[in-house]
C-alpha cells in the first residue's frame, strides 16, 4: 500500500465553522474531539495474493453503476470484497469511485463521518467544486444542500459501501436513501453485504434500479478454478477441476483453501476426493464465518436436518420437531450461497456441499440414540411422501432392519436407480450377520441402497452375501427372493453400462413372473406383473435410447409407463414420460410431447434434486416443441432448465439441435456451427447423427459454403440405407443445397418422395421438410396447380402440431408461395395468414438477399466460397481467424481476399464490404 495511505486522517468534532477542514489543519490532541477516521477504511481493501482477475465480474460492474443501485450480496467467503476492490483498483478513464468500508460498531454518526470525507475525495479528484458533505448524520436541509450540488455535477459520483450488512440501524441510512432519490442519478452506490442491507431494495427491483451480483455469479466456473490452480502452482489434472469445483460449489474462499492443500500432496486428483468440509481450516472458517453468525434456532435446524442430503420445510419440520423449521430455512436460504432452494413448490433446501460435510461431523457427535431417532423420523417422512429409496437409507442408519426390509419387498421398483440421483451420503453401518442370516432380503436391501447411491462395488458384496444366505429358503420365499435378486442384477448391469447384461437380466426378470394356472384368480399377482413389466421395460428403453434406437425407446418407455401407472409407482412412471416427452418432441408430435411433458413436470415425484435430470429430459421437450413453433424466447428459456439432462449424449443431441437453431437466428452461425459438430462427435446411433448432419449442412448452405454442405451430405448418405429415415433427412437437406445452389434439377433428383406410405415413418419435421420443398419446386417449374395441392397437404400435417419456424425460417420462396396460396384458398387461411405476416416481420431488418440482378453488375461474379468469406469481412475477424472459423490456410483466405478485391474494385476490406452492400451481395 503507498505510504500516504497509511496515514490517519484527524477530523474535529466541535462546530466546524467553515463548513469543511483543510487538508493542512492541524489535527486536535489526542482524548478531544472527534475520533480519528482511518484512511484504510476509506481506500479498497488490499487484494489477494495471487489474485485472479475475473473479466466477466468486473464487466457486469462496469454496466450495473449505470444504474443507481447495485448489491453484491453473498455470505462470508463469496469474494465480495475482493471483487469490489479489484473492480475499484481497475485503471478507467473516469476517477475512482469513493471508498468506505463499513465496520462492526459503526453508528449513524461515525458512518456519516467516513462518507463525508469519502465523498469530498471523491469530488476533489475531478475538476469541480465538491459538493457540501456534512461530517455527522444530515438534517434535512443539509440532505437537500448535498443532493442538490450532487445532481449538478457532469459526472456522477460512485460511492462503494463495503460490508453494508454491519450497518443495522435503518435510520442511520435513511439519509443515503435520501441521496439516491434526488441527485437526478449522480451518485451510484455500489454496496457490498452478507444479506440484505437495511435499503427500500423491494421499491429499486420494482423500479428496474437495482442490479444484483449474488453467490451464483461470484461462484467459479470451471475456467477460472483452472487459472486460480494454475496461479497457485497446483498441477491438478484437467479432468479433476470439474470435480473440485462440484466440491467446493465453486466456493472462492473453499477454493483457496481447496488449492493450499492440493499444492502440498503428491497426487492432488487423490487430494480432491479427500478435501472436504470437515477439514480444520475449513471446519473453522465455517464455524466462525457462517454457523456463529446464525441464531441458535437457525443453526440447530440445520444440524439436525443435515440428516438428511436435501429437506423441505415438512421433513425439516418432521427431522426437528420444531414447527417453523421451515421458515427458519427460507430466511438462512434467503442470501444462498450455503443453503440453496431449487425452486420447487414446496421448495427443496439443500446445504453447500462442504458445509453438509462440516454439519454432518457435527450430527455424527450427538449421542447414538438422539442420532438413531433422527434417521427413524427422516426414514418415516420419506416412507409416507413416496421416496422409498431415501426411506429405505435411513431405515438401514437407525438400525431398524424389519422396517428396512419390509420396503425392499414392497417398494422394490422405486429403489432402482436412474441417471442423476441426490447423492445419499455415507453409507449406512452393515447390519449384523446374525441379521443377515435370519433375513437374506435385509443384505437385498442393503444392496439396493448402495444402488441408489451408485456404489456398484458395494451393492454387488451386499448382492452376494445375500445368495449366500438364501439357498435354505422354503420355496414361495425363494421366488420371490429370485425377482429381488434379478431386479438387482439388473440395476448393476445398468450401472456398469453393460448393455448385453441389461438385456440378459431383463429377460430373466420378466421370466420371474408368476403363471396363472387353471382356476387361479387372473387378478392374483396382476401388481408384481405390472412392476416387473415396468422395471424390465424401463431399463431396456434406456439402454435403446443410449444407442440412438429412439423408435424401440419410444415403444419401450410407452409400454413401461402404463405398466408403471397400473402398478401405482409414480418414481418409474416420470422416468418413462420424460424421456417419452423427448422422444414425442423428436418425431415432431409436438401436442403429446407437450402434453407428457407438462404431466411429468406437475407430478409429484417431479420434485426436489432427486428429479432434476427427469425434469431435464421434459424441459427439453419443450424446448424443441417452442423451436418448431418459433417461440424462441420459450425455447431458451426451457434450455436452460434442461441442464441436467444435457450430460446424456442423446439428449446433448437433441439440445444441440434446438441450441443451434435459436443461435443462427441471432446471427451467431459459428457458434450454431460449433454446437453442431460437438453433438455429432459424440451422438449415438445413426439417426441422430444425420440429423445433426443435416442441420450443419444446412448452415454452411446459408453461409454460402454450398460446397462443403454438398460434401458433408454425400458422404453421410454413402453410410446408411437408402430406405430409411436417416437417408430421408439427409436427402432433405441435400434438395435444399442445391435449390440454393440454383440446381432446381439436381434438388428433385435429391428430394425423397415424401408420399410413399413408407414415408409416414419418417419423423414429421422431415416429412414437412420433404413437402415443402417439392411445393416450391413444383412452383419454381410452374406448375401452380401441384404446388398449391402439396402445400395444403403441408399444412394439413403442420398446422395440428402448431408448426410455424418451418414456414417463417425457409427461403424466401416459401413466403411467396404461401401468400399465392392465400389468394388460390385453403383450409388454412388463418394459419397461412399469420405465416406470411411472421415471415414478413422476420425479414424486415434483414438485408436483401443476392439476387441475378446485382451480380451481373460484376464482370465476374463472386464464387460461393468468396461469398462466404465476403460475410466474413464484415466482422472484426483476421484473416487468420477467418481461416479458423472455415478450417482453411491463411493463404487460401488470402487469396480469395486478393479476389473479391479485384473483382469488387475494391483496394481494402471496408471498400469491399460497403460495395458488396451496394450490390446486394450482403
């Protein structure tokens, strides 16, 4: 720190007549007057060693102070202080914002203090008068004096309040709210604070005047843990930081401790696995940051609820015996950060992930009997709300093994695991072996619990030392042992990703059905049937749906899904109707994917973290179905709350798709582009793939790279049957290149004949496709008669599902075609109207597209690589980057450069670029 900033500034506190002190007043002796003002206080805190500049904080700061109000709030540790006073620090045209750091203690008056002359530093440094502050808290003509200069100055003045939390008192800044109302929005404040301060906040969220940073921006993405390790000389393996910064919830402080520790171990990847919150540098940081700063309520409940991964206000409430756990977990989740809420209705809470590890050390003190009825309260909540699994884990830790076995018998189906389960934790103590000998299901049990948590190896001991124990079992027992055992063989086999196995144990669990013999009661035994068809039929859909073989899925998760619902197991049952929400969604049935959807996100079971990746799975349905109906807004939206699904690679696929679609409509085709080739790396199955393919195409047929479309679609048709459906989507596209290339001729050799009755099979967006093109084609031929048939066979098949970005995103033909088709009649004339209005509004701002006319102004035209490279020019990329973007040498860009050049008369890139603009080439 520079030496004049380790000076304290003396300030009188008898009657300052002259309104201010000069800098060069003597300072009164020490015991009178006023006590002194610290300039440390008054300048940003001193940052950390090593820091680590954060671009994206720093720019949303840089945006927020153009508006009145901004908030970081977050609990200890989030990076508050080091954020702000790195963002103060930052080099601007414009003076530094004045600086005061609030302290525990401070009163009205003392705070006033430290904004007085924080304030007339502020004013000093830029040339004009500084405005009269007032040294102790203002009257109010002295507030209108003060917010009157303020409101005549040039340029406002950014005031940051750090650590604004310790400031309890409303009235102390009822004088600031002041301030910011009638300076005309010349002072900025920017507050620093673990919660909310004593500020009209509600009144500025209403207004649009406040700007909120909060513990999810400040968290650490997976880059920036890279570069802090990497600053702090820690060589952790790239595949590890994802799973540190699951570890620390991207924590900046638990990350900092995190790369302290890692830098003194051998194999830090190991380390990462080990760090955790019960650690004694963290344990204390928690301890004397976080839990002492909570009321005793506060910090009771949470203890006790750590019992439990993730609670909402009923378990809480049922865990704790107390009647407003509840809402003493809405007012600790208020500032997030170390209790998060997902949502829901009710809303789910569950604890930062070191800070679970620091309570549940904590709960792993109490007596063993006060511990055993926290598990047996937990275990009773979850068995009454339909949550086996969770039941079943608690059962298993408070020793009650009858209860534990009694919901393997009864609730088997619901134990099976599915992709992206809450993690459950340690895992119960084993039960005895004279247990185990008596009742075999108990070591079931405890297998199946290791399941759910994804501890295969665990799950398979327990597997075996129960067959060890089974083989005396009288003979009805013995069967219905056998269904338990295949059911977990079957989950294993599941979990290792071994499909064959899958398959095989499937078989043999549906084998385990009971026959009904003459005589017998058809009802008898119809429950664990339909179980077993649901738990069978589940796992082979997923694995179908794994390869890619979305048809089999989609009949594996219908038939599983009404099994599940005739046995009443509501866990099995969202599983099958998400994914066969997604599946409706890819064959373009836009009204049941909708439908199933919506049911799978109201259902109960579609609630807390322990649903997130089904709710995901139905998310994206929607997403696709907003695509297809040009609802990009809606279809970001449920994008983005698709997240946890987008881990599987075939919905990655199907996200990429729709991802690609809103990104090319916002002008960002690399990007499109880019998604696009990351999905078809690694898609499974055929079908997908060409999709993907198709869409690329696509792209770099409107970049005008018609070429390398042509290519990437030949030789995907050269690997699949020309009869099915992948070769019906790739002929598609391959008929739109060339209707773009101007090869009308070369498009109906490549379009598919999309009225053949094997056609119905295909998925509807590529019949739609199909028609759509074979109507303009006719109409560019024509024949006007065909064309208006073909369409209206379109629109029969679009305007159910509610297709509309079919229509409106086509080339500029099908919005003639339609209006022409308006005045000829259809059935449709409403629906075509508004199409041909959409169209309209969409093409409004964009350029005109190349026509015949203005490239004939040209001696020689530009060729369709030039074209693309030509649309290049207009950014601010190099001809390096250029050459990236498009995988081309940097001589190669040069030369068609040096080309469009000669041929557009041009001598530099912005010449060429405006000409292009005069002849419509762009």
């Amino acid at each position: 720190m520079p030496e004049e900033a380790e000076r304290v500034e003396v300030t009188s506190t008898g009657p300052d007549r002259s309104g201010t002190r000069g800098a060069g007043d003597p300072a009164p002796p020490t015991g009178v007057g006023r006590p002194p003002l610290l300039a440390s206080r008054l300048a940003p805190a001193a940052l950390p060693e090593p820091l680590l500049v954060r671009p994206r904080l720093l720019d949303r700061l840089d945006q927020a102070v153009a508006g009145p109000v901004t908030l970081v709030a977050a609990p200890a540790g989030w990076g508050k202080t080091t954020l702000l006073a790195s963002w103060a620090r930052a080099d601007r045209a414009e003076p530094p914002p004045a600086w005061v750091a609030v302290e525990e203690g401070d009163t009205g008056e003392r705070l006033w203090s430290y904004l007085a002359a924080a304030l007339r530093a502020a004013a000093e440094g830029v040339p004009e008068e500084g405005p009269p502050v007032p040294d102790s808290p203002p009257r109010p003509d002295q507030l209108e004096l003060l917010a009157a200069a303020l409101a005549a100055r040039e340029r406002p003045v950014r005031l940051v309040l750090d650590d604004l939390h310790r400031i309890t008192d409303p009235a102390a800044l009822t004088g600031l709210e002041f301030l910011l109302r009638h300076t005309e929005g010349r002072l900025r404040l920017v507050a620093g604070a673990r919660g909310d301060p004593p500020l009209p906040l509600h009144r500025w969220r209403l207004a649009g005047e406040l700007t909120e940073v909060g513990p999810d921006d400040l968290a650490f993405t997976d880059d920036e843990v890279a570069d802090l390790l990497v600053a702090h000389a820690v060589p952790l393996p790239a595949a590890a930081v994802p799973r540190l910064r699951e570890r620390t919830g991207g924590w900046p402080a638990g990350l900092r401790f995190a790369a302290l520790a890692l830098r003194a171990q051998a194999d830090p990847a190991r380390g990462v696995e080990r760090f955790g919150g019960d650690q004694p540098d963290v344990a204390g940081y928690l301890r004397d940051e976080v839990l002492t700063r909570l009321d005793p309520a506060a910090r009771d409940v949470l203890r006790r609820a750590a019992v439990a991964v993730a609670v909402c206000a009923d378990l809480a409430e049922a865990v704790t015996g107390r009647a407003d756990a509840g809402q003493v977990l809405a007012d600790v989740a208020r500032t997030g950060g170390f209790l998060r809420q997902d949502g829901g209705n009710p809303p789910w809470y569950r604890c930062h992930p070191l800070l679970a590890d620091l309570l549940r050390d904590e709960l792993g003190r109490l007596p063993a009997e006060e511990l055993r009825d926290l598990h047996l309260r937990a275990a009773g909540w979850y068995a009454g709300n339909d949550r086996p699994a969770e039941a079943l884990r608690h059962a298993l830790a408070g020793g009650e093994w009858n209860r534990a076995t009694e919901l393997l018998i009864t609730r088997w189906p619901e134990l099976a695991p599915y992709e992206g389960e809450v993690p459950a934790g340690p895992p119960p103590p084993e039960p005895p072996a004279d247990a185990v000998r008596r009742d075999p299901e108990l070591a079931l049990a405890c297998a199946a619990e290791r399941a759910y948590a994804g501890d295969a190896d665990a799950a398979g001991h327990h597997l075996r030392r129960a067959a060890e124990h089974a083989r005396g079992l009288p003979a009805p027992r013995r069967d219905r042992f056998r269904r338990l055992a295949t059911a977990l063989e079957l989950t294993l086999a599941r979990l290792a990703g071994d499909h064959a196995a899958v398959r095989g144990s499937a078989a043999r669990l549906l084998a385990t059905r009971t026959a009904i013999g003459p005589g017998d009661d058809p009802r008898a035994g119809a429950g664990e049937d339909a179980d077993t068809r649901a738990v069978a039929g589940t796992a082979l859909g997923l694995v179908s749906l794994a390869e890619g073989e979305l048809a089999a899925a989609r009949d594996r998760f219908a038939e599983a899904r009404a099994a599940a619902r005739e046995a009443g197991r509501p866990r099995t049952e969202l599983v099958d109707a998400s994914r066969s929400a997604l599946l409706d969604a890819a064959r373009g049935e836009l009204r049941a994917a909708e439908r199933a959807a919506r049911a799978a996100l109201g259902a109960p079971a579609c609630q807390g973290w322990s649903s997130r990746l089904d709710c995901g799975y139905a998310y994206l349905a929607l997403a696709l179905v907003a695509c297809h109906r040009d609802e990009p807004a809606e279809a970001a939206a449920h994008l983005a709350l698709a997240g946890p699904a987008t881990g599987q690679p075939e919905a990655a696929a199907l996200a990429a798709l729709c991802r690609a679609e809103l990104l090319a409509a916002d002008g960002r085709s690399a990007a499109a582009l880019r998604a696009l080739t990351e999905a078809r790396d690694r898609a499974p199955g055929p079908e997908l793939a060409a999709w993907l393919t198709a869409a690329e195409a696509r792209l770099r047929a409107d970049a005008g790279d018609g070429d390398t479309a042509r290519s990437l679609l030949t030789d995907a048709l050269r690997g699949v049957d020309a009869e099915s459906a992948e070769a019906a989507a790739l002929g598609v596209a391959l008929a739109r290149v060339e209707l773009r290339a101007g090869s009308p001729r070369a498009a109906r050799q490549a379009l598919p004949d999309w009225a053949t009755p094997a056609a119905r099979s295909w998925p509807l967006p590529v019949r739609l496709a199909a028609g759509l093109l074979d109507a303009v084609l006719a109409g560019d031929g024509g024949d006007e008669r065909r064309a208006g048939r073909v369409l209206e066979q379109v629109l029969d098949l679009a305007a159910p599902e509610g297709y509309r970005r079919l229509f409106t995103r086509a080339e500029r033909g099908v919005r003639d075609l339609l209006a022409a088709h308006l005045d000829s009649g259809t059935a449709h004339w409403a629906a075509v109207s508004e199409l041909v209005r959409g169209a309209d509004e969409r093409r409004a701002d964009e350029p005109a597209e190349r026509s015949g006319g203005p490239e004939r102004a040209l001696d020689e035209p530009l060729t369709e690589r030039e074209l693309t490279i030509l649309r290049y020019l207009q950014s601010i990329l190099s001809n390096v980057e250029i050459a990236s973007e498009l995988s081309l040498s940097v001589n190669t860009v040069k030369t068609h450069v040096r080309n469009i050049y000669r041929k557009l008369d041009a001598t530099r890139r912005r010449e060429a670029v405006r000409r292009a603009r005069e002849l419509r080439l762009i």
